[in-house]
C-alpha cells in the first residue's frame, strides 16, 4: 500500500512513478484511446518555483520557457519540450473539488497536472452541484468569483459532470467554446466506488452492506440513470470539438481499497492517492498528438460572453449583496448548513417554511431565462413541494426530492432549474412551500439570470 509522507513536498512526485511504473498491470479496461510509455519523473526538485512566475506570459502567447524547470513538474506533458505552464480550468463536483484530499489547492487531480505551477490552475469545481449552475453563470463565476482578467484564456479546461446531473452540460460546453475558441476542452467521466461496486453473487451495493473491505467486491455495468452520457460524449466531440477521457478502473474494487484510492470512511470521494492516479493517467492522454500541437503551438484566442449572465449565488461564500441590489423577505435565516460538522467548512442556504419573496434588478434591456438553485434528496424524501410564481405569471410546483444525480439517493445535492424569464428591470419570485407533518424546509442556494443561454 501507498503511504502518503504528508510533511514531505516531493511525496507527490514519488507517487506519480509509482503509479506510471505499474498502471499497465492494474488497468483492466481497454485503453485504446490512451497513449502509453512511461513518464520521466525526475523525483527531485518539486520545490515551487513562485518567483519564475512573473516571467511566464499567458495562454494567448507561445513563449518558450527553460527544459530544466519543466523537468520540476511531476506531471508533465512533455518533459523535454514544455513551453510554459500551462493554463488549466477545470469544472465539476465534489471529486474535482477535492473532498477528502488533505490540501485541495494542490492535491486535486487538476492541480497535480499543472503543478507546481498551481497559480496556473483555476479549480472551479463545487461540491453538490451539476453543470447547470456554471452553465448559467459561467461569466460571474469566472470573473467575480474567480478574479480573472478580461482577457484571460486558457490551454486545457477540464468538465467532469458524469456523477452529478448534467444536464446543463451542453450549454456550457457551448459557453465555454465562445469563450475559448482554441482551448482544448475534455470531458472528465469519473467512477464512484461508492456507486460502482457491488457484492460478487448477491450484487448488493456498498450502501447495503456498507464500507466493508472484507466483502468480495466486483463492478457493476455502469448503467447512468437519466444521462444519455454516450449522447453527451459525441456531443462533446462532434460539436465541441473537445475530447472525452474515461478515467480506467482496476481488475477488482479491492485494489482501489487496498492502495488507498478512497479513505477508509469515503468510499464516495477520491483520496490524494486516487486523485493522483487519475492526474497521471488523465495526463497520458493529453499526451497524444494532436492535443499536444494543440496546447502547445496554438495561441489562444479569448472570445465573447455572447450577452453574459447576473448571478447571485451564497452556496458556497455566504454573501448576498443587501438592498436594493438584492431583497427577499419569509426566510428564516441564512446558514451554513455544515457549521456543527466542520468549522472551516461551508454550504450556505436560505431555508423557507412559509412564504417568502426575492426581489432583484436585472441589468439586461431583453427578458432572459430565470433561473432557481435548491437543495434535493432522492431518499428519504425530506423537502416540501414548493409553488413558484415568477413576476405574477401562472405558478409552477417545484418538487425538491426529485433529480438526476449520479450519486447516492441519500445524498443532498443542489439542483437548479429555469423557473421562467426576468424582465428588464424589477423582477419578483415568490415561494410558497406546501409543508408536511416530517419534512423540512426549502432551501434556495442561488438566483440566476443568463443573457448568455
């Protein structure tokens, strides 16, 4: 078993050989659509090289930098001919996010393969959440929340949405590839082990029998309920020009136990181990060809916002601008649902037991889709139904226990979901929760107004 020396910086490079020396024996899946050969990993040296940073320039440039300080990154794209840091953007859920992993601004698989040039990667992933919040708010997320400059682009982007709903994927793909018109994009298809075992003979799931290393676990055929993720795929590749890499599972789900892949405690979240293994393997496959010419050779361009987007989303910060910018009224309070779990934690929601009101000011002269962010859980169901009326139109019932997600139906996810269109000027959303005798409240993660979809 893999054992992670946390005080040692270069422990990270050591695991990389480790699992580039012996993926060809522990990948069971067909790799035909991965280039193979091993990684020059020199295992010294992974110090950060902050100071050289300032002399890199960005992703719309092909400037050249020193083969001996690429030779520093543990996951490189070619150690011999590294024009520079690459510019990476990564999306998705709580596995990209880093759940799990001791120090997610580093030991992320996105940030793994741009490391230690870990400035140069943006990690946009959130946990609990599909594609459909960046699809609406790709511009606010990017530059409000993420700092960017205007002209800001980027080498490779990142979306990994196969286990949570993806149904605003086209959308932002879309997005995305007005944006960044030379960018190489890929979509990133995950497994859970959590969702994916299931007991030899009796093929029970690990939320059946629970997390037990003893039980001989063998994979199920991946069936994605409500995700036509072959769909997904050829559109990611027909219409996007993108790519799509499958992340190979091992022979047997006990070597993903047994080398540390998952924690002892979360068989659902990716370990540092795990997180490195698909950094290494995800990085053969940027190795082919013509992404590499693509990466490195391309200048690239930044595009448009087409008409861009108004989003007001406290899910993950906790900050609602006050009035007039942004009202509401009938909530019982603002909260960070994950303050008795872990201090530094945070999900901020706003819960609704009776009727409640939002008031905002769009800033675009056209209607726009409208868009509402809530929590949902499959099972148990645990949320009311809920009446939306958008600008006194005709309502619309919203049922909060009902979504696509991928992983576990006990799981508390956000979904969000067009409710209707803002007009230039005021707009007003008022919920009405039809409450039951055992459920809890409506809680509402985000607004969100898109000029751009």
């Amino acid at each position: 078993m893999v054992k992670i020396m946390k005080s040692n910086k270069l422990w990270y490079s050591l695991l990389a050989f480790i699992l580039l020396t012996s993926n060809e024996e522990v990948i069971g899946e067909s790799r035909s659509n991965l280039r193979h050969g091993e990684n020059d990993v020199d295992s010294g040296g992974i110090e950060r090289q902050t100071s050289l940073l300032s002399a890199f320039k960005d992703p719309r440039h092909v400037d050249f930098k020193d083969k001996i300080e690429a030779r520093l990154n543990p996951f490189p794209l070619d150690l011999d001919n590294n024009p520079r840091p690459y510019k990476i953007l990564s999306f998705g859920g709580s596995v990209t996010w880093g759940t799990k992993v001791t120090n997610r601004h580093e030991q992320t698989y996105p940030k793994m393969i741009g490391s230690p040039y870990f400035e140069h990667v943006d990690n946009f992933a959130i946990r609990a959440t599909g594609a459909n919040y960046p699809s609406l708010c790709l511009q606010s997320i990017l530059q409000h929340h993420g700092n960017l400059r205007e002209d800001e682009s980027y080498d490779i982007i990142l979306v990994e949405f196969a286990l949570n709903e993806s149904h605003g994927l086209p959308r932002l793909m879309h997005r995305l590839r007005d944006r960044y018109p030379d960018a190489v994009i890929v979509f990133v298809e995950l497994w859970s082990l959590m969702e994916d075992a299931m007991e030899y003979g009796t093929e029970r799931s690990v939320s059946d029998l629970g997390m037990d290393p003893s039980i001989d676990w063998v994979w199920r055929k991946k069936v994605r309920k409500g995700t036509d993720i072959e769909g997904l795929q050829n559109f990611v590749k027909e219409d996007i020009g993108g790519y799509v890499y499958r992340f190979p599972r091992p022979k047997k789900p006990s070597y993903v136990i047994e080398h540390g892949w998952v924690s002892s405690d979360n068989w659902r979240h990716m370990s540092e181990v795990g997180h490195a293994a698909v950094a290494s393997d995800l990085t053969r496959f940027l190795s082919q060809i013509d992404m590499v010419e693509k990466v490195r050779y391309t200048p690239k361009r930044v595009g448009t916002w087409s008409n861009g987007d108004q989003c007001y989303n406290w899910f993950s910060g906790g900050v609602i601008p006050p009035p007039p910018e942004f009202f509401y009224e009938g909530a019982s309070g603002l909260t960070n649902i994950l303050s008795e779990e872990d201090g530094n934690d945070e999900k901020w929601l706003l819960s609704f037991e009776s009727e409640g009101v939002f008031k905002f000011t769009s800033k675009f002269p056209e209607s726009v889709p409208l868009g509402l962010g809530y929590m949902s859980c499959q099972d148990p169901p645990i949320y009311p139904l809920v009446e939306i009326i958008v600008n006194g139109a005709d309502p619309i019932i919203i049922n909060p226990n009902e979504n696509d997600s991928l992983i576990a139906k006990t799981a508390n996810v956000v979904i969000y979901r067009d409710i209707g269109r803002a007009q230039p000027g005021e707009n007003t959303i008022i919920i009405k929760p039809m409450m039951e005798e055992g459920k809890g409240p409506f809680r509402v993660a985000g607004v969100y107004m898109c000029g751009g979809c």
